[in-house]
C-alpha cells in the first residue's frame, strides 16, 4: 500500500556517484519509494574538479522507477568550499551545492511534504533545514555518522562549541531524528535534553544478497578460502592492518597462500598509493574499484570478511560492512576499538575483533577464522538467527511509521513552481 505522501529525500551523494553513503542512500530511496511519493533532491555528477567521485553505473541502474531523482548542478566556488573546509572553516566541502539547490527551491519544492535529510554530508543537514523553516515542512533528520563527535576529533576539537551549537540548532527544528546506534541515541538525548521519543535508532541498510548466492561452506575445497575487503581506504578504517596480518602469518608459514588468500577492493585514493599499495604481498590481490553489484557477488563467494575502525573516535560507528556480511552470511574478522560495530560481533558471536592496529592479535583472529571449519559455521548460523532483526525491511519500516505520522497542516507551498521530469537536472536558477 502506498501513502502517496510527498517525502524529499535529501541527499548530496546519490547513484551513479559510486559508493560510501551514495550505497546506503540508493537503498534507503528505493525501500521508501515503495509507500511515499519520493523526490530524491542530489547533486550532479561532474568529471574533474578538485575531488574526483567514482562512477558507478550498477547503481544507477537499480534505482526504482518510482523515484523522482532532481540532480543540482553545483555552483562553481572555485576551490573555495574545499580550501575552506580543509582549514577547518567549513563543516562540508559540498556548501556550494546547497547553495544551488536553496536558489532552485522553488522549482524543486514544489508541493507539501516531509523533509528527510541524511548525514553525511552535513550540506543535506543544511538544505533540510533551510527548506523546513522556510516552508514549514516537518523534518526528520537523520544522523548516519555523529557530526560534532566525528568533526571536532583531533585539532578541530577547539570548534566543537561552534559544531554542537548548529548541531543543536538542526535537531531543534527536527520533528524526529534517527541514529545508527543505541550509544549514539543515548549521547545526543543527554546532549541535547530531548524527549526520549524524539530519536530513534535505524541501523544501516544494505543491498540484499539473494540466498541463492550466499556462500556454503565447504563446497568448494579446492580453492583456497578467501577473506574479502570492499571498502575505502582512508585514514578513518586503516585497512592495511590486514595486510600486515597476512604478512605476520606469511613469515611463519610459507605455505599459508594455498590456504588463504586476501582479496581487496576500493578506489586507488592517495592513501592506498602511500599506505596500502606497498603491502600487497603474495597471496594478496587488489581489484581495484569495481561496480557494487560486483562486490555483492564477489562477498557472496567469499569465506571470510573483513573491516575496520582506526581509534575510539569512530566507537559509535556501525560500518555498512557490517551488515553486508551480516546479509550475505560471512564470518566476520576485523579490527575495531571498543563500541557499537564490536559489540554486535561479540555479543552476537559472528565473527572475532583484534583491536586497533594490533597485528599480531589480528594475525591470531585470521589464523582461527581460517583454520576452524568449525567457527566459521558458527558465525554463520548466528547470522542467520540475527538477520531479520537487522535487515532492511525491518530497519525502513520504522522510517515509514515516522513519515506517516509526520503532520503537513499548516505548511506553505511556493509559488511560481515548476515540476521537472523524473531524473531531470535542476539548473542553477
């Protein structure tokens, strides 16, 4: 049944930009598009430039009909938004493109309904709450990652206050606000003194794995078993550890690449050219970045998966990783600080976590993985008994009952507005 309500969906990095929160995006858009009149308000995709944004056609591709995309041409600031959010400025390099869709709102904006916006990136916080004070839109707003916490870590913490205060200013004028985890939910009501039925938790949501795809174990014992990691290579997770695990094990056993091999995916970023690439050692591959209907098979036939935090900065986070394993039924090894993404994979036992930057008890969680059959079918029968708590049905449902119950009396529609053809480009007005 669908609702027929207006819902803008507000978020910056949406499909074909391949990837990080354009993933979860195109999954959130799609599950909505089934109950809601959805216009999804996103930027387009531009070659060149400062930033480079990796393609992702797969993505495009499996978008639902049903949306109604409106891509904004971001206005050319000259360098000036990046320059000025490297020096710690601006909480978002991508002010230039809400820029563009404030001076087109009448055009994008075109009938009641509630607004939705998702962080990251901060600029959709931005537009959201521009458009709800301007047109007396409800806001739900949505926190994927914890804005001030993330952006006032290291030299920024001198610009916290300036962080929560508009932090404090967007989740004021929210009707609701959702969160990843319990931690996080349980941080932002005692920040903030807000009524405990303001914020909800909505874990992250994942493109399925059919089941038929799902790998069995022991169904090909020829081959040697495969860990996988599909993801970016930054700073923030510091992937390499893997390889410097692999390493540590190689050293004792020469033979471990008949045994077990390494299989990394992601796009060649300055980090992985200075960090990553010089640790690729036999028995380890890397694929480079490739299409996510892709990686969802090339999950689906791994044997083990593999992710990471770098410090306690990101214990709040529950990476998608997380639950692309979870969803695809693949014994998990990672390296995480104490938080959220850890205790799922303890708690739940799917998997065995070495904290950060501890190669050696990474190396040990590998060899276990590896060489206990046993373990492994483990992990995967309780991810199976966990999957419907966590999966994306269950997870969109509580953002349906909150937009349904969202009250559009009283709200004012633009006036002069235009209505744009599904997938169209709004131009800077």
């Amino acid at each position: 049944m669908r609702f027929k309500k207006r819902v803008y969906f507000i978020a910056c990095c949406f499909p074909p930009f391949g990837r990080g929160n354009a993933i979860t995006n195109s999954c959130v858009a799609n599950h909505l598009a089934a109950n809601f009149d959805v216009g999804v308000v996103c930027m387009e995709r531009e070659d060149g430039g400062l930033i480079a944004y990796q393609e992702d056609s797969s993505l495009a591709d499996a978008l639902d009909p049903r949306l109604n995309v409106m891509r904004v041409k971001a206005a050319n600031w000259r360098g000036l938004n990046i320059a000025l959010y490297a020096a710690g400025l601006l909480p978002c390099y991508y002010l230039n493109w809400a820029w563009s869709v404030w001076r087109a709102r009448k055009n994008i904006f075109t009938q009641p309904g509630a607004v939705f916006a998702v962080y990251p990136v901060f600029s959709d916080l931005v537009v959201g709450y521009w458009v709800s004070r301007r047109y007396g839109f409800p806001l739900l707003v949505d926190f994927r990652d914890d804005f001030s916490g993330v952006m006032a870590s290291g030299w920024r913490k001198v610009l916290r206050p300036f962080y929560r205060y508009i932090e404090k200013r967007i989740i004021g004028a929210a009707e609701r606000v959702s969160v990843t985890t319990e931690a996080l939910r349980s941080d932002i009501l005692a920040r903030y003194e807000l009524p405990p039925d303001k914020v909800e938790v909505v874990y992250n949501i994942v493109p399925p794995t059919p089941a038929a795809e799902r790998h069995a174990e022991g169904t090909d014992t020829q081959r040697p078993l495969r860990a996988i990691y599909a993801g970016a290579m930054s700073r923030v997770q510091k992937p390499e550890v893997l390889l410097k695990a692999y390493a540590h094990l190689l050293a004792r056993d020469n033979e471990l690449p008949k045994r077990l091999e390494i299989e990394f995916y992601g796009p060649e970023s300055p980090y992985f050219s200075f960090k990553i690439r010089k640790l690729l050692t036999r028995g380890c591959q890397f694929g480079g970045f490739r299409p996510q209907a892709e990686i969802g098979q090339r999950i689906a036939e791994s044997d083990i998966g593999f992710f990471s935090l770098s410090d306690a900065t990101f214990a709040y986070a529950t990476p998608t990783k997380l639950f692309d394993y979870i969803e695809a039924g693949l014994p998990i090894v990672a390296s995480l600080p104490e938080g959220a993404a850890r205790d799922i994979v303890e708690r739940f036992e799917i998997g065995l976590v070495a904290d950060p930057g501890d190669v050696v008890g990474l190396a040990r969680c590998l060899e276990e993985m590896t060489n206990s059959e046993k373990l492994r079918v483990k992990c995967k029968v309780n991810m199976q008994s966990i999957r419907d708590q966590f999966s994306p049905l269950t997870q969109v449902e509580k953002w349906n009952k909150i937009l349904y119950n969202m009250d559009l009396g009283g709200v004012q529609v633009p006036s002069n507005s235009l209505v744009y053809e599904k997938t169209g480009v709004v131009e800077k007005v």
